[in-house]
C-alpha cells in the first residue's frame, strides 16, 4: 500500500473513531437529562424509577461496540448522580452496573450484520436483552447487598431488585426493536414483520388487561399520583407491576414461537416460491421440482405453488425439448465440454461458419479460451445478422431498453457496442430480459446460458426445419390459426393441366400441389403427415394431442388437392366439383398437410391409435369423434411403421412447386413412364410412403 493511502486510511479512521465520541457524549447528555426530568417512580418500600430511557444504552452498545457501550452507561449514571447532587461516589456499583449494560449488549453476536432478517436473530436479541438487564442488575444489587442495606433481604429481591429489574426489561423489550426498525437494522420482509406484529400485539393485550382488570378505574388517578397511596396499598401496586411484567415478558417471547410456526407455515413456501423464480431466471431446468411438496397443500400458498410449478415446467418443456434435439445433432460432443464449445459448435451447426465471422471482436475469448456471457450475446446477434441494427441504438434507446433493472447495470458494461447488442437482445426476444436481473454477464458462459441463446436464436432465424412451434406450447392455436387465415391458395398452371388430364385418363386418383417454401423438413423417422380441411378439426387435433401427453413440433403445409369425387359420397361446402367424362368429377378444395415431427418413435406411432380411436369416422351417427372427421383420413410416415401400408410417393416439380401423386406400388411404373411423357421438362422422383389402411383402401377403389 502506499504511503498516501495508509495516511488517508488513518484519518478515515480516525474520523469514524470521533463520530464514534461524539454520538457517545450525545447519548450521555440525553440519558441523564431525560433521568433527570422524566420520573416515574414506584410506590411502597422500593426505592425505585422506571427508566424506559435505559434503552440508550443498549442502542449505544448495539451500534459502537462495548467499550463505547460501558461509557455510555457508566458516564450517564455518573452525571445522573450529579445532576441530582449526589456526588460522584453515590451508589458506585449501579454507575458500574450501567457500564456493564454497554459493554454486554456490545457483545451481541449479530451486532454487526447489516439488518437482521431471522425470527431467530430477532428471539435472540430479546433473550439477550433481558440476560444483560439481569447481569448488569444482578451486579449492582449484589455490590449493594456487601456493602449493607437497612431492608431485608428478601423485602430487597422483591420490593426492589424485582421492579427495577422489570421496569428496565420493559422499557428495552418495547424500546429496543422499535428504534433498530426506525435506524434500519430490521429487514421489512415478512417473517420480521409478522414477529414483530405479534409481539407487540402481545404487549398491548397483557398491558391493557392489567388496565382493565387489576385496576380500579375509580381508584386509578389515586393510584397515579403516589403521593396518594399508602405503603400497603403502594406495595401491593407494586406486587401486581412484578406480576404483570412477568406474565408479559413470557409471552412475548411465546409470541416469537407463534411467529416462527406461521413463518415455517406461510413464509417457507413463499421463499421456495422466491428461490424457484430465481432458478428458472438462472437457467436451471429441474427448478419447478422444488415446488413438489409446497403444491400438494389444499390451501392458497399451495395452488400459487401449483401454478408456478405448472408455469416453470411449460417454460422448460419445449427448452428440453430444444436441448435434446441439439444434443442428437452433435454427438461428437461430451458432457466434459464447456458452454463456449456447445454455443460455438451449435452455431456452426445451425448456420454455418459465416455466423462465426466478426470483426468487431465482440466474441472474444479470455486466457482459458472462454467467453463471457456478454461476447456470447453479441454473438448471437452476429450470428442473426443483425449487427447493422444493433449499431443504430443510440444512448437514449439503450436506455429505455434497459429500464427496470437494478441501478448502475449500464456501468458494468463499458463497450458500447456490447451495450448496442444487448438492448437489441432484449428488444427482440432473443434474450429474456428477467435473467439479467441474476446475471453476471462477465461471467464465462455456462451451459444452460449457451442453449437458452441458441433456442432463441434458432426461433428467430429458422434452420432447414420450419415450423411454427411445438404442440403443447400455450399459444399454438393462436398461431396456426394465423397461419391457416393467411396462406394463399397453391396455383401452378403447367403442373395442373398435367395432373387434370392423369386425373381425367384415371392414371392416379388424384394429386396435390405445395409451394416448396412451405415444407416443413422434419427428420423422417419421427415425421407423421395428417391431412384435413377444417381449422376446427385441426384445434381439436391438438387438443387430444396434449390430452395423450404427445409431444411434437407442427408444421402447416397448404396444398391444393384435386380427387376423384364420387355421387354417393356427402357433399361438403368447400368441394369445387368439375365434371369430367365417364360421370365422374373431380373435386377441387383448399386443405392443409398437419406434419408433425414427435420426440420419439414411440409417441409417433402412438398416433394411428389416437386417429383410428376419436378421427376416423365409421358412420355418420358417430358421436365420440373429434369435429368433421373424415370417412378415409390420410395420415403417413416416410419410413415405415407396423400396421401402416407402403405405396409410391410420385413427385413433380419446378423450382417453386412440387405435385404428390400416390399409387400402389404395382401401378408406380405405369404412371411414371405416363408422366415422364407428358411433362418431360419436369423433375419426377419416386419414393416409398406408408399410410394408413382407410386411405390404402381408397386407393385400391373400396371406398366404403
């Protein structure tokens, strides 16, 4: 250290030890002058004051330590004395006594916390309060005892020691926690407040009952001025404060055990509650599982414990989901590997190598090849191609970004340009705003941190997979509504006037057209195509789908769909019939592929019992189906599934569109070779599809 900051050390110091005097010597001013003029003195053989101005020395001692505690106590008894001109060698051992309540209360063992926040801390502070008050008195009447008393000693312990004792323990219980409440000492949160409500309701009860029925009320002004009493009847007056005071301070300690049950009752589920928040804004994904106990209780702290048990868990679901799915694309790593090389590799994975590209350096690495929490948000901002705008915010903008969080946030982040891209981070959701509140962003980059960022990011800018969320997220009916009213009707002339005429010739029994761009992508394996023409139909479809705890991602794919349509078939309003030769017509209609991709092949295949349960409509006074269900649902897998039937997938398409036509897999040959003919500058392809028995039947012409 050097030799300038040791000298300002000392005067600090020495300041803080003077400030220490100086409100010493203004305790002791106040103490013997309020000794002096506030009297309240006790009727009877005692010799006694009520002095609830004892307590400054408690406070002195609480707050400066017990050398400065004794001196208050033994300077403000000593000038006492003189005010009343005693002198100073009158009653030595209570001036000593005094001194002791200093130098004891100094000793507390939370004197120096900051606040206490414990009913605990609060239960010991009483005790501690009333053990001082009988060392310290126990001193004084013991040096008095030795030294000779003209009473007895028993008269003494009770008309004496006792009421002075008494009075000195009331005046600090009722006192002492209301001025370290007043300074801040107490923390305002719950279990305090509670302990501190019962206790002094517990005083005021005990003090009125003794107004209300140990009192006279005719004889109580008598009994106020003691100058009117005689000596029994100040005596039994005095009998009755020792009585009194006993039973109060008993049960304002009891009151701290109350407090303690209805704080273990009440307040302990509501810290979980606290602590389960904090977790899930750290990022930890079992953090609903400390709400298990708190959530089975049949009263409001258990349904709140409920409802965010089910609110953290809805959170995590699709982030498990999200992680699980990242983990099986990147095998390769291991559990040993840090946050840095999971958010690196997933980037690259997701985007390529081009999101690794800055020239800003905002994704610096420390010495041990880790960045921090904030390189890794600048990043991600890189990576969504949004570092142009990020370099738009101004001061005032980052600003009003930033609103809310603790003071001085903006100061622990010195670049401007990491400033730029969390306020973008935040603004655009790819950051939630609440996790900054427990963040320390120069911090190296954990796990949980690096996938939250990456799900945002892949939200944000899709990889090959689209799809508009996940089945059980709160706000997927919402969305895939918004997407069934905004999809355009699939138009590609060229490639209709080819499937007319394979449709009219009865080469296939009918086609549909998509718009590439739609495709959803999902991994074959866990991919299951639904179709269907009613929104209706499609949310009750989701609705049953959670109902069965089947999980998947969901992807719109509109279509234009044209079919052979037969006269004993139900006429529907959306059919756009068009006659063709031999009485038939074709049936034209607007529908939507439903194409799910679930986390498992066991939940996939769980499906065709689902459908064939409550979608799949075997006569028309059937009940128990969902809405508008179809006589010949289409559903079908790219791989294969047990119980499911292989057909041929026949695909053309230009650069915009592309056309499914489904045959068995006898007739693929001579409807290809058909095909190949009548549109020669079209790209053709054929692949195995599996679908279900109803539309297998259908296209072997049983349409029952």
């Amino acid at each position: 250290m050097k030799k300038s900051e040791t000298k300002h050390g000392a005067t600090f110091m020495a300041l803080s030890g003077w400030k220490k005097i100086g409100a010493t010597l203004a305790i002791v001013a106040i103490y013997s002058l309020l000794n002096y003029f506030v009297r309240v003195h006790l009727p009877g053989v005692s010799n006694v004051d009520i002095r609830p101005q004892i307590v400054l020395i408690f406070v002195a001692g609480y707050l400066y330590g017990p050398v400065y505690g004794f001196l208050a106590g033994f300077a403000g008894n000593l000038c006492t004395d003189l005010l009343f001109g005693y002198g100073l060698t009158y009653l030595p051992s209570w001036t000593i006594g005094n001194g002791l309540i200093g130098a004891l209360m100094g000793l507390f063992p939370y004197r120096k916390r900051q606040q206490l926040d414990r009913i605990g801390q609060l239960v010991l502070m009483v005790l501690v309060l009333i053990l001082v008050n009988v060392l310290s008195l126990a001193y004084a009447a013991c040096m008095e005892s030795v030294r000779g008393s003209h009473l007895a000693l028993a008269i003494n312990f009770h008309y004496f020691y006792m009421p002075a004792l008494l009075s000195n323990v009331l005046g600090t219980l009722i006192l002492f926690p209301a001025i370290l409440l007043f300074l801040g000492r107490l923390k305002k949160n719950f279990p305090v407040k509670i302990a501190l409500a019962n206790y002094y309701l517990t005083i005021f009860l005990i003090a009125s009952s003794w107004i209300i029925f140990a009192l006279n009320f005719q004889t109580l002004p008598k009994t106020l001025s003691v100058a009117g009493l005689d000596i029994n009847q100040g005596n039994a007056l005095v009998d009755a404060f020792n009585h009194w005071s006993l039973l109060m301070v008993t049960m304002s300690i009891i009151s701290f055990f109350v407090s303690s049950w209805l704080s273990k009752t009440v307040v302990t589920p509501l810290k979980q509650l606290e602590e389960t928040v904090y977790t899930v804004l750290k990022g930890d994904p079992a953090s609903a599982d400390r709400l298990t106990r708190s959530a089975n209780r049949q009263d409001e702290v258990g349904i709140l414990s409920y409802t965010v048990k089910l609110l953290s868990e809805k959170l995590w679901e699709t982030q498990k989901l999200f992680r699980d799915e990242m983990k099986k694309k990147m095998k390769f790593m291991d559990s040993g590997d840090s946050g840095t090389d999971v958010f690196i590799v997933a980037l690259v994975s997701l985007f390529g190598k081009d999101v690794l590209e800055n020239p800003e350096g905002d994704a610096s690495c420390s010495q041990t090849g880790e960045i921090s929490n904030i390189s890794a948000i600048s990043l991600l901002v890189s990576a969504g191609g949004l570092r142009e705008l990020a370099a738009t915010y101004s001061d005032a903008k980052i600003g009003k970004s930033f609103e809310g969080l603790y003071p001085g946030f903006l100061e622990a982040i010195p670049s401007k340009e990491k400033r730029q891209a969390l306020a973008l981070a935040i603004d655009l959701n790819l950051l939630f705003k609440g996790r900054l509140m427990v963040m320390n962003l120069h911090a190296p980059l954990d796990h949980d941190f690096a996938f939250h960022l990456l799900e945002k990011i892949q939200a944000f800018r899709r990889s090959d997979k689209k799809y508009i969320g996940y089945v059980t997220q709160h706000d997927i009916i919402s969305k895939l509504q918004e997407k069934w009213e905004k999809s355009a009707k699939v138009s590609n002339e060229k490639l209709e006037q080819v499937m007319k005429r394979a449709v009219t010739q009865q080469i296939v029994k009918g086609y549909q057209i998509k718009n590439l761009n739609d495709l959803a992508h999902f991994d074959e394996d866990l991919k299951i195509t639904y179709s269907h023409s009613n929104f209706k139909h499609i949310k009750q479809l989701i609705g049953l789908l959670v109902s069965e705890n089947l999980q998947a991602k969901i992807q719109l794919e509109p279509k234009h769909s044209s079919f052979l349509y037969l006269e004993e078939w139900e006429k529907t309003p959306d059919l756009n019939q068009e006659a063709i030769a031999g009485g038939l017509s074709i049936a034209h209609k607007h529908e939507f592929d439903v194409v799910m991709e679930f986390v498992t092949r066991e939940q996939r295949d769980r499906f065709r019992e689902i459908i064939e349960a409550f979608a799949k409509r075997e006569s028309s006074s059937q009940q128990n189906l969902l809405f508008d269900s179809w006589y010949q649902p289409l559903y079908c897998s790219e791989v294969p599934v047990d119980e499911y039937y292989q057909i041929t997938n026949l695909a053309l398409g230009d650069h915009m569109h592309v056309v499914h036509a489904y045959c068995k897999e006898q007739d693929a040959e001579t409807v290809m070779n058909w095909l190949q003919k009548e549109s020669s500058d079209l790209d053709l392809s054929a692949t195995a599809l599996w679908v279900n028995d109803a539309f297998y039947r259908y296209l072997e012409g049983k349409y029952e």
